[in-house]
C-alpha cells in the first residue's frame, strides 16, 4: 500500500477519479493509524471487517453501521483526520438541525468546502445564475452548515452576501407545539428584514428555503420587488413539490433563473439540481460522487428499487475530510441513474401523500 | 315518510328518506321515474367505464395527452380512471401529485390532483380580488347551477354516471343519491328564500332601499371569502355551502376523499353558469394544505369529528359542523307504537349516514319493547351493494367496515343488544362490506355510548325519567320529542346546545325549505350596519 496521503484524494471537483480506486484510497487514509481521525481509529476496532481490504466498491459502503447517531457525543478534535496534522485548516464545528433530541456534529475543513464551492458554483452557472452578484440569504446560519456555504458561495459566484438570520430549531418547537400562527409570525419577521434588504440594495440572487419562499409569495408587494431586481432564486434545507416549482417558474417568478439543492449536514454539502429540466421531468438532484452518493433503496430490505421507482435515501460522505458512510435519511425519493458514476442521482423528494386519515370512526364525517 | 320507502325506494316511488324531500316539503315537481333498467349493475355499466374525457380543459402542456388517455376509455372495465383536476382562478390545474380515490370494493376510480398551499394561498387570493356579482345576477346563476347540475353533462359525465360514482365510492345506497340530486336541485332554485328568511326583520337587503333614506338597518358580508372542509358521508351536505356564493362571498370548497363528486360537479355547474374562475374554487389537498385554506380565507365552514371540533373549537372565523348525535324522546304520555315508522326511517333515512339521523333514543319506562320492536324493522333493511336499486343501507370497503364493526363492539360492551351484536359488516364478497343496522339497549340515558355516533344505522335505546331532565339530550344537532308535555318542549326549545327541535311525528332528518339546519349560515356571514342618507 502506498502512502495513506494519495494525491487522489486531493483532485479538483472537475477531474473525476475511477471510484473504487478513490474509495480505496480513502479507506487507506480513513483507517490508517497515522492518518484517520480518532473516531474512526476507535470506532474500526468494534467493526467485523477491516475497511482497509474489505471496501473495495460503493456497494461495500452498506457494510459500514449506520453511526450517525454518535456524532451527537463525540468530541469535534476527534472527528479530523490526524493526517491533517496538528494545525488542520478547520473553517468550523456545525450541527444538525436538533430536532430529535441533541444536535449532531460535523467539522468542516478549508479544502471540503472549496471543492464543494466550486462545483456547486459550476452547477450554478448551468443554471444561468449570473456571477458577481450580490446575494440574499434567508437561510439558517449559526451553528448550521448551509450559512457557511451560503457566504463561500456569495463571495465566490457572487460579489457580497447578505444574511438574515433564520433559527429553523425554534420554528420546529413552534409547530411542534401547535403554535402555527407564532411559526407564521416568525416567517413574517424574516420578511421584513428581508425587504429593508430588498428595497435598499442591488440584490441579485436569492437564497431561500421553500417555506420561506411561499410567505413571500403571499406578499404581492415583494414579490414585485424580486421580479424586479433579483435574477435567479436558488432553494433549499427542505422539499418543494413539483407542482408549487411549476407556478415559481411559469407564474410568479417567470424570468428568475431558479435551481434547488438537496442538502444535509451530514454529508457536509448538498446535491445540486440537474439543470435543463424542464417543468414535467422530475426535479433531480446530482451529488458531487464519489465524495457524496446516495442509493435509493427498499426500506425493509435496503436493497436498491429499481431506476424510476421510489425508496428511502441513503447518503454516504467519503472524503479526506470526513467518513460518514451508509447514513439511512426519512426522505423518500426517486431513483435517477448518476450523471457522475457511483451511487445513484435521486428525484421528487417528498413525504408521502396521506391526503386524509381513513380510519376515523366516531362520526359521520 | 313510510318505512316502506326505506325498504323499496326503486324508480318512481320518489326520493325516499332525505332532508327537505318529504311529501308535502318541496316545492319542485318530483324528478320523472327513471327508465327501468338504468341503475342495473351489468358489468360493463360499472362507474369507471362509463367516465368521458375531461371536458372543458383549458390548453395545457399535459391536457392533450389526459385528453388522449381518457379518449381511449369507455371501452370496459381496465379503463384509466377519471381525472379529477382542482378548479383554480385560471381554470383547470392538472396537479403533478396525486391520489387515487376507490369505490367501495378498492378498484380505482378516479386521481385527484392534491394542490400545494402555494396554489391555495394565491386562489383565496384571487376570489379576493374578483368583484361579486350583483345579488340578483348570483340568485340567477345559481339557479342555472341547479338545473345543469342535475341535467347536464359536466365534466364528463351525465347525471346517472355522476350518481352511480357517488353510490360506489361513498357507498351511498344510489336510490339516496338520486334523490339528493332533486334536493339539492331544489334547494339551490330556492336559495334566495334562504337567505330571506335568514334576514332578520327590517334588515334592508340593500342601501339602495328607501328605507335607508329615513335610516335603516343594512345587510351586508363579513368578510369576503369563505372555505369550506367538505363532507363526504352525505352528496346532500353540499346544499349549504352555496348560500354563501349567493350572499357574494367567493368561495373554495376542498372535497373530502370520500365523495369529491359531488363538489367538483356542483362547481363545474356554478362556474358554467356564470361564477367563472375567479369566484368559486375546488381545491382537493393533502392534510396540511388544509390548515393553509383555513389561515387564507377568512370565515370557513369545517365538518368533522370530535377532534376536529376541539381542534377549531377557539376560532372564532370557523364555523364547525361537528358530530350531530341526534335524539329522540319518547314520554310516557305517547305511544311509541303510533310513531314507530318515524323513529325507524328517523336512524336509517338515507343510509344512516347523516348527522340529522338518531343515535339515541330516550323512552320513558321499559325502553326493551320499543328496542325489539326497531330491531325488528332495521332487520329487514337489505343488505345490498350500493348500486343495486332496492340498497338502503351504507357501504364501505370490507376493511374499514369491520373496523367499524370492531369500535362498536367495544364500545357496547355492557350494553343489551337486540340487533348486530355479533356484528354489522356484511362482506358482500368484493372487498366491500355493508353496515347493517345496530341496536343496542342502555341501562341508563346518561350512559356514555349515547354519544356514540357511527355511519351507519346504529341507535342506543336508553330509559329516561323525569329526574334525568333534558341533560342527556343536551349536545344534540336535532331532538325529535314524541311527547305532550309543554314544559319539556320550553325546555328543549330553550336549550342552547340543541340545534333543532322536531315535536311530534316528524323524523330527525326532517328539513323545510329556508329553514335553519343548524342556525343559518347567514348568522355567521352577515352582520346588520346602520344606513342613513339624504
């Protein structure tokens, strides 16, 4: 075995390695003693096979256990790779939402997050998003990661990025607790900052979570003021269903450029939306593979459905950086054949349609 | 109304068990007996082979191909279903999420498009922004409404198809269904006098009035839209909601999963006749866009069960139709037996499915008889599926048909039963079930199953005395009181938590043209201001 720091693992966004050599390498680095991080160093003495010379495919991957769960406790030095040496180039600590019980940690270091950066920016360009722009943030910041990406994307694809600060934590608590209208007057909080920035500023791209997008679709008055000055509207943290996408692009904000992502803290980044989709194809997500992939599978067997058929996501994050492999998400998704080889592209990510309870039984209605 | 009627409501005997329908009640003549042999079940007949294409599609990137798909249809049984696309202010909208809706027996029957909140949000919208029509202009239209919705091909269907879907997928008995159709018929050609009635006494219906030149109380709207959670247990139920249209509210109804036939007809009718797209929407939608129909609009019409009422109980811009548990009461000075036609078709008048049908009835003395004797008569209901000319019993899929069966028999734990005691969901063999009829005797009138109110002929027959008073008939949408004693009747009539008092032989689901079925819906909708001009 070569030395565990394989060049590799070092490659730009735009050179595809051949995946399984990649994700060799990585497990080199990962399980080396002199490199891997010591949460995986301890982590690999409980493991029934040795990553090592056991992973040798994508599909190996789903031999790993799912220890998602134990980012909650674990120190954040332990989870950097010791090949990063003593003096690593951390841009910071990051959690999960936190809405089932402790937040979950992740550490985002210099060279994971300009890489992500800068496909993501490609992707943008794709989608005919306008470069030098100022940009608009009503996105979680704080101890979330999307902030981050956020501001190294505004200073990068853009010129300056604008934020607001959007606490999803509190808003969960809100409609957790029933306090819908509290929820909605939090939403309205963020409107009106939102348009001191709007009405004062050139701003040209929006980023935006779908919820928050559907307040201020309600507002007739802003929605003037985003046609007006703002060029593309990018989305994101939750779902939007195909049909609200349609009336975005055809109805309310005909001539914004408009791409989603589909992210998560876990797998330090987000999935970009493919572009040139029109209205009718389902909404794909492309992650940046090999370092990010998803399956798709049968949530009881968590074998793989079919391509076109829908099943609970999988992610998987493997990169110098960080190991998070075989981290089963509650989305439900389409599966998409990858435009960048391993592991799948996923659509229409959505809960599942209930339409109305069926076994209600006192009463006529 | 006869039981007889219950037992053989077949062509030309009239529209049976309904509110608003008994002889004498109605004012439109009775629809002609339909041609024998209509309503016959032949395969080939079955609802969803003889759904047309959509019609009236507005030119949609997707219409063509729907319109392709449902073109190829009408040939037998393995058609695709129907296409039930929410109504919007720019016309149709071919949503991309669906749900599939399934006649009784689970074969699919139609997909319903479900609408995001972004759609609904911008319909109340724009029913907001659309003027009213002038008052006479609405009447009008409605009316034509009326007429289109029980004569006309709309969307595809003609009256007998819309019917038979109803009697599938609701598990309407289709006798039931045929005749709400001339109900609703008649109720909308008379939606002004509704309306009328609802005035209060030298209210001016409008300031043009010369009564406003010496000063005069003015009728006038709230708010200006209105929402509506449908019901699905009843095709009936959606008679109420359109006074709202005539009062010029613009209004959006979100159909219930179980039945949206009805109003999808009903609103293609009102905006053919003249309501347009901008002032009258149908908007099918999961749970949580519900909630967002509610926020946007500003008064709301909400039927639902008891955790639905507690969940608007505090919302002052909703109006609830929640659980009905209607009564009867039976004193000790009047014989049941001269009225026992009359509390049979009162729990088993079209289907038993009706928040007006009893749930309880109270007698004072031996309560046993008059069980035996209703168990006696429900017995000899058919059970029959839904489509069959001679049903008049509800049906559902076997599967929440015994569920049903499963909550009543735990419910009436401790209680004597004189009819389904060892069950009420009779399997007709397809996947559906039909609830046959229950009875059930209490110890006493307080006894909590006297709240129990199922879909289906089910009834409670407790003892009452005189020491019980009206409390156990408090919480009640109608008290039938077969009894002479003028004293109860103030009490009952006096009772704010009684919606209706029906004295005598009049069944609980009784209901007069312009009179209230649970106040007006005016009273929540209008308020009387001060006019004066010179």
């Amino acid at each position: 075995m070569s030395s565990p720091d394989n060049p590799i693992l070092d490659l730009p966004y735009d050179v595809q390695p051949d995946p399984d050599e990649f994700l060799r390498a990585a497990m080199e680095w990962h399980f080396n003693p002199e490199t891997g991080s010591p949460f995986w160093l301890r982590r690999a003495e409980t493991l029934d096979f040795d990553p090592r010379t056991d992973i040798r495919t994508h599909a190996d991957l789903a031999r790993f256990p799912n220890v998602t769960g134990e980012l909650r406790y674990v120190r954040a030095e332990d989870l950097v790779p010791r090949g990063y040496g003593t003096r690593p180039d951390v841009v910071g600590v990051f959690e999960s939402g936190g809405t089932t019980g402790a937040p979950k940690r992740v550490v985002l270091t210099r060279d994971w997050l300009d890489r992500m950066v800068a496909w993501s920016n490609a992707n943008l360009d794709a989608h005919g998003f306008p470069r030098g722009a100022n940009w608009l943030g009503l996105v979680p910041t704080g101890p979330h990661i999307v902030g981050e990406f956020f501001r190294r994307s505004a200073d990068t694809h853009g010129s300056r990025g604008f934020t607001i600060d959007l606490d999803p934590r509190w808003v969960k608590k809100l409609i957790a607790a029933g306090r819908g209208a509290d929820a909605g007057a939090y939403a309205e909080h963020l409107l009106e900052q939102a348009e001191f920035v709007l009405s004062t500023q050139d701003i040209g791209v929006l980023t935006i979570t779908p919820s928050v997008l559907e307040r201020l679709a309600g507002r007739e008055d802003l929605v003037e003021l985003v046609n007006k000055k703002v060029k593309a509207i990018r989305w994101g943290g939750t779902q939007l269903d195909p049909d609200s996408r349609h009336l975005y692009r055809t109805e309310i904000f005909p001539d914004i450029a408009f791409c989603g992502n589909y992210g998560s803290t876990m797998i330090l980044g987000f999935a970009g939306e493919r572009a040139g989709l029109s209205d009718d194809d389902p909404c794909v997500f492309d992650p940046l593979s090999p370092y990010v992939t998803f399956s798709v599978v049968d949530p009881a067997t968590r074998e793989p459905v079919a391509y076109g058929e829908r099943g609970q996501v999988v992610v998987s994050h493997v990169s110098k950086s960080f190991l998070l492999p075989n981290n089963l998400e509650r989305d439900l998704a389409t599966r998409i054949p990858s435009d960048r080889g391993a592991g799948d592209a996923v659509a229409d990510i959505a809960p599942v349609a209930t339409f109305e309870n069926e076994t209600v039984i006192e009463g006529v209605y | 109304m006869a039981v007889a009627d219950l037992l053989n409501p077949g062509p030309g005997r009239g529209p049976g068990a309904l509110p608003g329908t008994r002889p004498g009640t109605q004012a439109e003549p009775r629809p002609e007996a339909r041609p024998a042999g209509q309503g016959d079940a032949r395969p080939e007949d079955r609802p969803e082979a003889r759904l047309g294409p959509v019609t009236g599609s507005r030119p949609q990137a997707r219409s063509a191909a729907g319109a392709a798909r449902r073109s190829a249809a009408g040939a037998g049984p393995d058609d695709e279903p129907l296409l039930v696309d929410a109504l919007g202010p720019q016309g149709r909208f071919r949503a991309r999420r669906r749900t599939t809706v399934t006649d009784v027996s689970g074969a699919p029957v139609a997909e319903i498009g479900l609408v995001p909140s972004l759609f609904v949000d911008r319909t109340v919208k724009a029913l907001r922004r659309a003027t009213p029509m002038g008052l006479d202009e609405r009447i009008a239209a409605i009316r034509h409404a009326a007429e289109l919705f029980a004569t006309a091909e709309l969307a595809g269907q003609d009256p007998a198809a819309y019917e038979r879907t109803v009697a599938r997928v609701g598990g309407v008995p289709l006798s039931v269904v045929r005749a709400t159709t001339q109900n609703i018929r008649a109720r909308l050609g008379r939606v002004h006098d509704s309306l009328a009635q609802a005035r209060p006494a030298g209210v001016a219906e409008d300031w043009r009035s010369p009564l406003t030149r010496t000063g005069s109380a003015v009728w006038t709207r709230r708010a200006e839209t209105f929402a509506v959670l449908a019901a699905g247990n009843h095709p009936g139920t959606h008679s109420l909601w359109p006074e709202a249209l005539a009062l010029g509210y613009r209004v959006a109804v979100r159909p219930s999963r179980r039945e949206p036939f009805t109003p999808y007809r009903l609103i293609t009718a009102l905006r053919e006749a003249g309501f347009g797209e901008d002032r009258i929407a149908f908007l099918p939608t999961d749970h949580a866009e519900a909630d967002t129909l509610l926020r946007a609009a500003d008064r709301s019409l909400v039927y639902g069960g008891e955790d639905v009422v507690r969940k608007y109980a505090d919302n002052p811009r909703v109006l609830l139709q929640g659980p009905g548990r209607s009564k009867i009461l039976i004193t000790a000075d009047t014989d049941w037996r001269d009225h026992l036609d009359t509390i049979t078709a009162s729990v088993a008048g079209h289907g038993g499915t009706g928040c007006v049908n009893t749930t309880t009835v109270l007698v004072e003395g031996d309560p046993a008889p008059l069980a035996e004797a209703l168990a006696q008569r429900l017995a000899a209901l058919p059970a029959l599926p839904p489509e069959d000319e001679a049903a008049v019993l509800p049906v559902q899929s076997a599967d929440t048909a015994r569920a049903i069966e499963a909550h009543l028999l735990t419910r009436a734990a401790g209680t004597r039963a004189w009819l389904g005691g060892d069950g009420i969901a009779r399997d007709l063999g397809d996947g559906s079930a039909v609830l046959t009829p229950a009875v059930h005797q209490l110890e006493r009138a307080d006894a909590p199953q006297a709240g129990v109110e199922l879909p289906f002929p089910c009834v409670w027959v407790a003892p009452w005395s005189r020491a019980d008073g009206i409390a156990p008939l408090r919480g009640s949408l109608v008290v039938g009181a077969l009894t002479t004693d003028r004293h109860l009747l103030d009490e009952l009539i006096a009772e704010p938590s009684i919606g209706n008092v029906h004295a005598g032989d009049h069944p609980t689901y009784w209901m007069g043209p312009g009179l209230p079925h649970d106040g007006y819906l005016a009273e929540f909708l209008m308020r009387s201001k001060t006019v004066i001009r010179d």
